[in-house]
C-alpha cells in the first residue's frame, strides 16, 4: 500500500514506524528539516520537507498512486486542505487529525465530506474518553477496547489486600475466577521483567497483570479483586484549562459530577469559568497544597492533570495523592517519560497524547488480516487485533497443536466469532474469518501475521 504521512511529530512518527514494519511504502512530508533528519535516521522511508497542503510537493509523493493519506500536523487548516487535495486525486482513504470542533460543529454547516475527507481524528475527544474510562475504573493502570469497547486489555497493579494474593492462574481458573478472562502478561515488581504468564504463575503483591476478556467479564474480575466499579464520579478535581481539560469538565459535570478545574494563567481560568456551566474554576498554583485544600483534595474521588508540562502534571498527581486524593491520573506528552511511569508509584495511571491517537489511527486502516494495532503505555508490547486467513496456519487446529509453532512471547487473549466472544483454551479451533485479539512482544510480531496470514492451497 502507497500512504503519505503529513506531519513528522510523535503521531506522525510512530504511525510511519508502524506502517513501514508492515512493508508499506510510506512517504513522510513535514516542514521541519529537523524532524525529517530523524525520520531518516530512525525510518526506511522517503521524506520530503515543506508543507503537505502543497499540490506539487503532494504531487512529488506520489498521491496520484497514494491508497492512503493521513494528514496529522497541529495545523488542522493544512491537515484540511491536504485531505481535499487528495480527494481530487481520488485517493481511498483520507484521514486528519482535526482539534477544533468548530470546524464541524451543527452550527458551521460544514461536514467532513465537505473536505473529502473520510475519517476524523480529533486528539483531545480521544484522551477525554480514555480519562474517563480510567476514572471509572479505579486501580486500571491502562484499558484499551476493541470492537466497540466489547472487548478490554486491563492492567492493574495488584494491591496487598487483593483476596487472591499468592494464588496460581491455575488455581483461580479452577475455581472459576478467571473463566472470562485471559491473564496475557505480568510485569515483575521493580523491574522491567515481562512475562507471559502459565498456569502456575501466581500473583504477588505489585506486580502489574495484563487481562483480556470482554467487558462485563474484566468488570467482574475487578469486583473479585475487591475493586468497585465507578458508575457514577462525585468530585473530581482537573488542573489545566486546556481543550482536553475543558472538555473533560464539560463531560464530567453533564453526567452530575462536582468537577473543580484550577488553572494558573487567570485569562485561561476566565475563559474556563465562562464556557463552563457548573464547574467551579479556581485561579492559582495546583502545586500549592493551600490551593488544593480549597478544592477538597481530601474528599475527591479522581485527580487528573493535564496541562500539557508532563514535569507539572506528573508533580500535581504525586502532590494530590499525598494529600488524599483517591486516583491521580496525568496526561503524557512526551514518550520519554512513558517507560518511568511504573516506577511512579503514587501515579494511578497516565494517557499518551500521541499512543492514543496513534492506536486509534491503526484501527481505522485496514491492513491485510490485521485489523487493529495498539501499542502499550508502560511495557514495550502491542495488542492486535487479526482476522483468520483462509488455509492459514492457525485455523482448523486444536490450539494446544500449535505450541511449538506459536511463538512463546505471544498470547491470544480473544476470539470473535461472528457475534460470540469465545475466551481461548488449549482445546479451542479457530476458524476462517475469526477476529483475533493476541498480545505479543514486538519481535515476535511478524511470526503473529505470518501464522494468520491467508494462503492459497
């Protein structure tokens, strides 16, 4: 497949790293030689530097050959406009990254179609959800949702009064605790050790577990461990007047919850406290424990700060935690930081700007049997979601059959058949057309697709 990247940042980046592994040919377009310099370090890819609302630099990528082109720089105007180029040319599918919902709001009269464009991508929307549904879940650590939210990855850090400290997976499955759920990875307390997990592998006391299941089935293993399920938040405080802090106030006070917002730039807090209907905006330093004493720190159910300075957000929860506040969640800008999170321990959990919007870009396209690609926050692994391939290698065998072919540093996690969610055992068959959910490492990857990939008798 031919694509065209507009915009070499993280989303930019890690979208082109992710489509050049599957052997497609990329062309990356951004207007910072720097950025394309470490494109061409780091990718095997053409890069051209300028500005990808240019017909004729369009036009030099090749986008009279392009299936695909994905226009996602800060600047939603030439993220447009690229799209619209693009439509003229008749390329398949065009995707861009759009933060204004003015654009497409009732009131403008204007609709993505208007742009040729096929898929919105809007950052912030994305990370509002994905803050939500942490705050609903108290001690996930990460929830990633496939086919429409059925099915989760959850990770969690077990605590000391979980019920089922020191027992084996094989001993919880046998008493029926985990009959919906698939345990697909354990991260090792201090380390950077994963594992996945067997049958007398047993769970201790902060170590971080990774399941799969559907989502009635890994809300009722939150309950067994002794975790209750927020259906409805009472307090929350936000620090940040950010798009994503407004709109995460905007949709935690629609549904009744007490949300104080605390921003340090009063011309911001201005703003907040006019757009916001019932949030209560508070001018001054979150960092300031005086400030946070004011908001109810000590009564909160979730703090989230997302101020866009991952140093400040990260210091805000650490503040807010020591001062009472239940769950603490950070927003992350930077991938940098994303490795030092589990080591953070009064950090609940954190949303990657860039991996969330990069995930949800990877389940737009396509690609062959694989449907879907996201990549974890705190461990170097990758959830995909494939589709069984005609006479491929992993159909119409018994699963315990393939141990020696399937690699050991994988695991499949879910199976959809149809409209069935069928949880995986050594006796299961996986049939043609089978959705597939596996967790694997990322070097065993390419023999994941191989097994899964259709072949002609």
């Amino acid at each position: 497949m031919k694509a065209i990247i507009i915009g070499a940042g993280e989303v930019g980046f890690h979208t082109a790293k992710l489509l050049t592994a599957e052997n497609n040919d990329v062309v990356l377009i951004d207007e910072s030689e720097e950025a394309c310099q470490r494109v061409n370090e780091q990718l095997d890819l053409q890069t051209l530097c300028g500005s990808g609302a240019s017909p004729v630099l369009l036009k030099d990528a090749g986008i009279s050959d392009a299936e695909l082109i994905i226009a996602v720089t800060n600047s939603d105007e030439i993220n447009m406009l690229a799209c619209q180029i693009a439509n003229r040319y008749e390329v398949e599918t065009k995707i861009a990254r759009v933060s204004n919902p003015d654009y497409f709001s009732d009131e403008s009269g204007l609709t993505a179609n208007d742009f040729g464009i096929d898929l919105l991508v809007n950052p912030e929307h994305l990370c509002v959800e994905e803050f939500i549904r942490l705050l609903r879940t108290p001690e996930a650590r990460e929830i990633v949702e496939f086919e429409d939210g059925r099915i989760q990855l959850a990770s969690l850090r077990i605590k000391p009064n979980n019920p089922f400290v020191g027992k084996s997976l094989a001993e919880l499955d046998a008493n029926g605790v985990i009959s919906g759920v698939r345990f697909a990875a354990i991260k090792r307390r201090g380390s950077d050790n994963v594992i996945i997990p067997k049958g007398d592998d047993r769970l201790r006391q902060g170590e971080d577990v990774f399941v799969i299941g559907s989502t009635i089935a890994i809300e009722q293993l939150f309950r067994l461990f002794g975790i209750i399920i927020n259906t409805h938040l009472a307090r929350v405080i936000i620090v940040g007047a950010s798009v994503i802090g407004i709109e995460l106030a905007r949709s935690l006070e629609s549904n009744g919850t007490d949300v104080k917002l605390i921003e340090t730039d009063e011309k911001l807090a201005d703003l907040a406290s006019q757009t916001l209907r019932r949030t209560t905006v508070l001018h001054g330093d979150y960092l300031q424990f005086q400030l946070l004493e004011e908001a109810g720190i000590e009564e909160v159910s979730g703090f989230v700060s997302v101020t866009g300075d991952d140093e400040n957000d990260i210091m805000a929860c650490m503040t807010a935690k020591e001062h009472g506040a239940q769950r603490v969640l950070s927003l992350i800008q930077q991938p940098r930081y994303l490795p030092l999170l589990a080591r953070i321990h009064r950090l609940d959990g954190a949303v990657s700007r860039h991996l969330t919007v990069v995930s949800n870009l990877l389940r737009l396209i396509r690609r062959g049997n694989i449907v879907s690609v996201a990549s974890l926050h705190e461990i170097d692994a990758e959830v995909i979601e494939l589709v069984a391939g005609v006479n491929s290698k992993i159909v119409h065998k018994e699963l315990s059959s393939l141990k020696a072919k399937f690699p050991e540093n994988a695991f499949i996690g879910a199976i959809l058949r149809r409209e069935n969610h069928i949880v995986p055992h050594g006796s299961t068959v996986i049939q043609p057309a089978d959705r597939v959910i596996v967790f694997s490492m990322p070097d065993a990857i390419a023999v994941v697709e191989d097994m899964f990939a259709a072949r002609r008798v």
